[in-house]
C-alpha cells in the first residue's frame, strides 16, 4: 500500500454494553484492510477480542512528555496515518469526548487523509440499564461508597416509599399539556434505583441469594404467562382490556393458590384510599359487592367515620375514579390556588 495515495484513519465506535467483538461485516472488513490497528488499552474488551481474532492491536498512548487530551491524541493518530496510510482506531468505552472535534482541528488544509466514523455496533434498547447494574455493583462492592455497603434492605426501605411517592406526584399529571417530563423521568429514576439497590443487596444473602437477573427473570416469566393472548405459540384470540384484566385476575389466582380469604394479599401498608379501593374491586370481583354496600351502609347507621369515607370511595369506584389520584389532584390544586398571604380579616 502506499501511504501517501491511501491514507484514511478510521474512527471504529462499538457499544461497551454489547458482547467484545460482536461487529458488523463492515467494520471487521475495516479491521482486515487497515495497515496498522491502535487502541488506548488492547487488554480492553473489544480490542482483546479483535487481538483474539488474529489481527494485532497496538497500544497508543501519549507521547513522552504529553498529558493525553484530546488534541495530543488527534496529533498522534494523524502521525501514524503519516507512517503506515491506513490507520483505524478502536475507540475507547467512554466514546474518547473531544477527540473528533480535535481531529477535525488538526487535520492539514493541504492533502488531508481520509477521516472515516464506522459504527461497528450499536445499544439495544434498554442497554443503559447495564450501566446503573454496574454503577450499583460499584458503589455497593469494596472500594465503593461507605453509606451505600452498609445500607440493608430494611434502611433502605423508608427511601423506596419516599421515592415512589415523589414518583406518584410527578406521573399524576404527566399526560397532561405542559407537564415536566423530565421531572417525571428523573423520579422514574429514583425508583429504579431502589430497586437495583434491593437486588444488589440480596445478592449477598449466604443461603437464598438473587440479583437482578433473578428479578427480570421473574417478571419476563410473570408478564409472559399472564399475556397468552400475546405471547402464546399461534395466539389469535382477541380480547378487549376488561376481558384481559379479568384473565389476569384468573391466573394469578391460579398462581397463587386458593387464598383462604378474600382479602388475602392486600398489604395492610397500603395507604388508606389506596386500600380502600383494592378490597372494593376485590370484592367486586368476588360478586360481593352488594354485601359490601349492606355492611358499608349498617356502619353508617352505626354513625362509623370510617365507612363514611369508605362510602365516598365505593361511590367513586362504581364510576371507575380512583379517590386517591382524585384527592391528590385536589389537594395539588388547592396547594397552588392558595394565596400566599391568606386575609385574615
């Protein structure tokens, strides 16, 4: 090859989050034709999977003297295009911030070699997902935050209901205009933290361990086997969302086992209304809902405080509103109509 005729650096970017040298056929023909192949560090996981492959990685590290920006970096691979002609670098995990920007500066106005960007592979949805895995598994192993390694799932608890409250209230108007997404998103977060710190956590059990595979792997086996109108081999059958929601209901309960009680799995913990309405569209389902309108109705005969706030849900329930998302709005809205000087004449 002459290096004057053909000179070309190749940037190759591939997802950290993808398996090492898991390519396209373009950027292994790319790796093939190149007469030199430079990385940062060759023992990191792509690189070493391309070495692994037969074609040789040469580490490229600042010049004697340099400090490794990306300008210095942008000089160096435009030096060894100088050298061999076709150079291709294999870019770094971080995405090496700076550096095509610097090329772009640096290149010569005279006889400029080829620039090229290959994207050799790409992240799949929900890929970030292994970045907070590993930022978890970080922070909570040896080395890591000193809060985060001595949390336990009991410390822990009182932040996932904080979170998910703050969650509640950022999602409650979501659908309306103008709402902040990225607010709602923010709190999404929060929420997803809790739970990758709760697995990190159970990982550690000596005797009944499970991490966060275990957790997805359990949902992925729920959703799939409550969805057979989906995801059943030839499924076709067409359901509407009552008649979905009611299959579901049949095999959770199939799941589950026959419940001594009715009422058997509604967490006591559950805010009030919250509770409330699960028993009332437990019931409901169960054909008691006029047993429960009889006993609701003696207890306001009783003059029950309770039952009348039980009465009020029913109502509420019989019209599909969820009292507590409806207190909330309403309690929101009283928040931000109130005057901050209220007249107290």
């Amino acid at each position: 090859m002459d290096p004057v005729r053909h000179r070309r650096l190749t940037l190759l970017l591939a997802s950290p989050r993808v398996a090492p040298g898991l390519l396209s056929a373009d950027a292994w023909g790319a790796l093939r034709a190149a007469s030199r192949v430079v990385a940062a560090d060759p023992a990191d996981p792509h690189p070493a999977a391309v070495a692994a492959s037969g074609i040789d990685v040469v580490p490229v590290g600042p010049a004697p003297g340099a400090t490794g920006t990306p300008a210095e970096l942008a000089r160096r691979l435009l030096d060894l295009v100088d050298e061999h002609g076709s150079v291709l670098w294999i870019g770094s995990a971080d995405g090496d911030p700076g550096l095509p920007e610097a090329l772009a500066v640096s290149l010569p106005e005279d006889d400029p070699p080829a620039l090229e960007l290959l994207v050799g592979s790409w992240d799949v949805p929900g890929s970030r997902l292994l970045d907070a895995v590993a930022v978890m598994d970080r922070l909570r192993s040896p080395g890591g935050c000193p809060w985060d390694a001595r949390q336990t799932h009991a410390s822990l608890t009182p932040y996932l209901v904080e979170e998910t409250f703050e969650a509640v209230e950022a999602l409650d108007r979501l659908d309306e205009e103008g709402a902040d997404r990225g607010h709602a998103q923010e709190e999404l977060g929060d929420v997803l933290l809790q739970v990758l710190f709760h697995a990190r956590v159970a990982a550690e059990h000596a005797q009944e361990p499970f991490d966060v595979d275990d957790v997805a792997a359990g949902l992925v086996e729920k959703l799939v086997h409550r969805h057979p109108h989906v995801f059943a081999p030839g499924a076709e059958e067409v359901l509407d969302a009552e008649q979905v929601e009611s299959r579901w209901e049949q095999l959770k309960a199939r799941e589950k086992g026959e419940r001594e009680h009715v009422l058997d799995g509604i967490p006591t913990g559950m805010p009030e209304l919250a509770r409330a309405a699960k028993v009332a569209s437990r019931l409901r389902r169960a054909g008691q809902a006029p047993w429960l309108r009889a006993w609701t109705a003696a207890r306001l005969e009783q003059r029950d405080p309770g039952a009348l706030l039980l009465d009020v849900v029913l109502g509420l329930h019989d019209v599909d509103v969820d009292a507590a998302a409806a207190l909330r709005r309403t309690l929101t809205d009283l928040g931000a109509e109130t005057p901050a000087r209220p007249d107290r004449g």
